[in-house]
C-alpha cells in the first residue's frame, strides 16, 4: 500500500509569484490536489518506503 505525506501551503498573490511557488513544489515531487478560498494550496507525494 503507497503511502503519502501531505502539505499545506498559502500562497499570496496571483500571477508570477504563484506560478514560481507552485514550479518549485512540483519540482519537489509535490501534487497539487486542491485549493480553497483561492490561497489555500493542498499538497501530496509518495513517502519512499
């Protein structure tokens, strides 16, 4: 069974600043599952066992 490890990040702003945010998570293995309220960014990615 895979298991995950999850994030929670908020992110100000739209535009540029957030597109560099989000480019640097995904390059950290980061999935984008969610965003609430338009800030509030939900991450998961595969804990290596």
């Amino acid at each position: 069974m895979q298991k995950f490890e999850y994030k929670i990040v908020r992110i100000k702003g739209t535009g540029e600043n957030a597109h560099r945010v989000l480019n640097e998570l995904g390059q950290q293995g980061w999935e984008l599952v969610q965003v609430v309220w338009g800030s509030w960014h939900y991450f998961k990615r595969p804990i290596e066992l």
